[in-house]
C-alpha cells in the first residue's frame, strides 16, 4: 500500500518509474541509491506492505548531521522528473507473488507511462551465447516494444537471449524459454507486465557475489544512455554522487588493539 | 561452495531462485492438503486431541517434509506437550501455513485508556523490564499474543509457563502498558503482530517506547574501536516525534531490524510518535550492566516521567541475582 508523506498524494501520470529487483549482488538496489543520491530526490512517500522484512534505519542520504536522525523504511518514492522506487529489504519469500501483484497494480493505478527495472543475473549461469559481448542486457514487454523498442535497438543494446530447456540436447519441440536465475522477482514481473500490457523493460547485468559496486556504476551509466539522468559528458563514478549509506559496505575496520 | 578449511557450505544468495517459485506452488498445495488432514484427524480422534490439535502450531516448518510426519499419524509435536504455555488458545483456523499471531486479552484491560505503550524486545530489555519495573505488585498482566513458529520451540522449552509476549498494566496508571516480548517472532509475523497490536489501541494520542538490544559486532563505526566502550544505547525516532533523546541518534550505515523496524515503520506511516532505543552490548545472556542502560531511555518518556523513575530508584539487586542464575 503506497502512503504519501505529505496530506496531498503525488501525482505519477505519465512519469517514468525505476525500481530495483532484489536480485544477486543488490547490484540494483546500488544503482537506484546512485540514482537518488545524484539527482537528490526527496521522498515522496512509502510502500508499507507485509510482503517486505521490516528494516528502519536513518536517511540513507544525509549530507549533513541535521538529516542524519531522519527515519526510512524499507521502500520509498522519490520524485523529480522521474519516480524511483527503492527497496531496501528482501521480500518473504513466500509473499513474493503477492508482492509482484501489490506493484503491478500500484504501478497501473498510478498511470506511469513506463517502468524500468533494474537487476541482475548469475555471471556463472551465462549459456554460450550469453558469454558473447557485454553483461548488459534488456528485456522489453510488447507494450513497450511498440513505444521504446527502436530507440533501445539504434543504442546497439543486446536483448536478453532465451535459454534453451535442455542445454546441450537437440529437442526440435522444446521451445527456448526466458530464465533470469539469481533475477529475483524479474521473471515473474516481467511475465505479470505482459500479461497486464504494462509497458516495462528490465534492464539487467550478469555479475557475481562480492563487491558490487562497479557493477551499479556500470548499470546505472547504461541506463544513462537511454534515460539521460545526468549529463553524460562527465566521465566514470565522478558523475554519480555516493551515497553516505555506503560507508563500511564491508564492516568495521580492524580494532587497532590486536597489535 | 568450500571454504578455505575445506568445509562445504550451501551457497546462500539473497536472490530468490526462479524455479523456486513453480516448487512453491506445489509445497502450497500439498501443505493445504496436509492440513485438511490434520484437521480431520483431531476431530475424529478425541484422545489425542490435545497434542493434535498444537501440533500445527509448533511444527512451523516450511518444509513439506517435516510436515508430513505429522500428517502421517504421527502426531508428537517437536516441542514436548508439557512446555506448551497452559493458555495458549487451540484454534483450529490455525494451521501451518498461515503462521497466525493470536491476540487475547482478559477482561478488563481497557486498553482505550493507553496513551504510552512500553515494548521491550530480547533478552536484556525484557529482562531490564522484568526486574527494574515489573517486580512491582502494582503491574497485571492485560493479555499475551501467542505466537506459532519454529523459533518459539526452543522457547517454550525453556520457560514453560510463560508466553512468548505478555502485556502489562499498572493498577495506579492505566494510561501506561508495557509489552514484554520474551520470544521469537518470525519475520513474516512481525507485520502482522505489529498491525494487530496496533489496531488494538486508540491511535490518537498514543505515544510509544521501544527498547530493544543487538550485538555489539552488528554496529558499524569508522572509529567504534577505539572510542566506544559497551553498552551503549543508540536511539532512532519517528518524525512526529518531538521528543530530546537522551542519546544519539543512530548513525549510517546501522539499521534496525525486527520488531522495532516492525514498529517504527507502522509508526512513521500513521504518525504516532515513537522512540526506538537499541542497546549495543558484549554479553550474550542477561546482565546487569546492560540492563542498567537502559534507565536512560526512561528519563525521556513524556508525562510519565516521574512515575517511572520512582520504580527505576529501586534496583531490586537481590531479585537481580536470582534472575541470572537461572
């Protein structure tokens, strides 16, 4: 259920929405900090369902000691010329269906014009084809196809391939099929928007476990080609401002007494 | 996965697997099954009707197999039937499935009088509660959620006659209820609980004191080795709350989790002003030291300031002994 901050509902008719996909690495969750942070949104409103583990923590965002106390939940709105959605705590995995119909309808509720979102995918799953090329790929919904289909075609970006069912036999009636494994709820959104003709592209990369980090930069400057969120002049991290909520991404530093 | 010492690990990723979720469909409808059995059974077999009918509720596991055992006659809860709190309510709506968190509350507790609701969850602000507050006669018990999952078996075991969460209120001042929770709630019950609890007081006017304890290892600081010193208390608060916290504010990149989180986020959407106090401690069982930090977050709570500090001016040190060499 979508609560906004303020008495007045904000209005998403014909805004472009970005979400995360809780997905291997948080490599979306990253980019969609990146996102928040460098345009510095502010909070719009929160996403308060049963299908997320609770987490609270402070601003996630604070650029001084006076923003520090303020309190976020696990899933927030921020509004520019954009909405992203951000979501900072896994989904039961039981209430993972539920979850995907709860977005579904408070995306088509809300009237955004698309939706984009981002996730990733285990590297060490890739088939042959998949290892071709960068680990960038995208998949669009045929409602989506219509609209942004020949724009992401000229930036020369690769559509996720389908797998086969049987890798490695030759089965003329097994159809090749869409898998995003380590994807999260990606498939299933996916497989939901086209059945809803939602329009929606997932935007994706192929990493692994460990640090991620440079895999969000690399995620996000993608879907800076086709958005354009921030001036694309600039070069590398530098356009993108880091948020304070990744201080000690691996824990503490070593206790100076142990020597 | 193996590890450098060559032990092998499952590999654990926070990504649902695809194909988990055509499994789950299944596991759904054979637990459905499963219970539509279990309930056949206790109705059709009165002598077993009452370890039957708490099985359901102390075998929540979500895995189909364990499940099954249950389904096939053999009906011995994992728990011992003797470690099941006495008045843990048998409702046969209950099943494994739905993990349902049950509320009841005895006659009597008015609870539309509560303006300041007092939760302490884990050990040491539960214990912090039990000793400093509670020792007093002036305190009944109002009512108790009782809770099934698989984490409150371990607890049922060890404190038989107490359940997972007990409400309390003070015969002299019945604006103000504590809620001591001694027990394990999941995370998929944490919403719920925190929504049933909620829903039974009147919003307007209702403030609310979290305490809660975490492992000092989970606190993230640049400089935390070298200057801090444990226990310390951290605390976080809603925006409708107006209150000075007598000590900092929790800090990037710390979060809470649990019921706090739980409750806090309830809070914020529907603007009751709340305070959630976390204390950061070494100790892995109860202690005094630790309990003793949490007075702080007492001198803070609104209009029953005074009131409280008269119960926290006695220790209660010997009661204190007996409590920990348990």
């Amino acid at each position: 259920m979508f609560i906004p901050v303020e008495a007045t509902p904000p209005s998403f008719k014909d805004f472009t929405l970005i979400l995360p996909a809780i997905a291997v690495g948080n490599v979306a969750q990253l980019a969609v900090d990146l996102i928040v942070s460098t345009l510095c949104m502010r909070r719009v409103g929160f996403l308060h369902t049963d299908c997320l583990v609770p987490m609270v923590g402070p601003s996630p965002y604070a650029t001084s000691a006076k923003t520090a106390g303020e309190l976020h939940t696990t899933a927030e709105d921020a509004e520019k010329k954009l909405a992203v959605l951000q979501i900072r705590s896994p989904i039961i995995h039981s209430r993972s269906r539920k979850f995907r119909k709860v977005l579904v309808s408070w995306i088509k509720a809300s009237g955004f014009a698309q939706t984009v979102v981002l996730s990733s995918s285990h590297a060490y799953q890739r088939d042959d084809q998949q290892l071709k090329g960068t680990p960038l790929r995208y998949l669009v919904t045929p409602a989506m196809q219509k609209t942004s289909g020949t724009a992401l075609t000229e930036l020369g970006w690769m559509e996720m391939e389908k797998v086969s069912a049987f890798p490695g036999l030759v089965d003329t009636n097994a159809e090749p099929r869409l898998s995003v494994p380590g994807g999260g709820i990606t498939k299933g959104l996916f497989t939901d928007s086209c059945q809803e003709e939602l329009c929606l592209a997932v935007v994706l990369v192929f990493c692994s476990e460990g640090d991620n980090v440079p895999d969000a930069f690399t995620l996000v400057n993608h879907l800076n080609d086709w958005l354009l969120l921030v001036d694309n002049d600039k070069r590398g991290p530098q356009k993108w401002k880091v948020p304070s909520s990744w201080t000690l991404l691996f824990g503490n530093s070593h206790p100076p007494s142990i020597f | 996965m193996a590890t450098f010492f060559g032990e092998i690990l499952s590999v654990h990723s926070r990504a649902v697997e695809e194909d988990e979720e055509d499994e789950n469909e299944e596991d759904e409808d054979i637990l459905e099954e499963l219970d539509q059995k279990r309930l056949a059974c206790r109705y059709s077999d009165n002598g077993l009707a009452g370890a039957s009918m708490m099985s359901p509720k102390l075998s929540l596991s979500k895995s189909a197999s364990v499940d099954a055992l249950f389904a096939g006659g053999l009906m011995w809860p994992r728990c011992p039937v003797w470690a099941i709190p006495h008045w843990a309510p048998v409702d046969p709506s209950c099943t494994v499935q739905h993990m349902e968190v049950h509320l009841e509350w005895y006659p009597s507790s008015n609870l539309m009088q509560c303006t300041n609701l007092i939760i302490a969850v884990g050990s040491n602000a539960a214990s912090f509660l039990s000793v400093y507050v509670l020792t007093s006669e002036s305190w009944e018990a109002v009512g108790h959620a009782s809770l099934c999952n698989a984490g409150n078996q371990n607890i049922c075991g060890q404190t038989s006659t107490e359940p997972a969460c007990v409400f309390y209120r003070n015969k002299d001042i019945p604006a103000v209820i504590i809620c001591k929770i001694s027990g394990y709630i999941e995370e998929d019950q944490q919403f719920q609980w925190t929504e049933k609890v909620f829903g039974c007081f009147q919003q307007n006017g209702l403030s609310v004191t979290v305490l809660s304890d975490s492992p000092v290892a989970e606190y993230k600081n640049v400089d935390f080795a070298s200057s801090s010193s444990t226990p310390f208390l951290l605390c976080l608060q809603t925006n409708s709350s107006t209150i000075n916290p007598p000590c900092p504010l929790l800090e990037q990149p710390n979060i809470f989790t649990g019921i706090p989180a739980a409750v806090l986020s309830h809070c914020q959407v529907n603007q009751i002003p709340t305070v959630a106090y976390q204390c950061y401690s070494d100790a892995i069982s109860p202690d005094s030291v630790t309990m003793e930090t949490y007075k702080l977050a007492f001198t803070s709570v609104g209009d029953i300031k005074s009131f409280l500090r008269r119960f926290l001016r006695r220790p209660y040190v010997r009661f204190i002994n007996v409590f920990l060499s348990r």
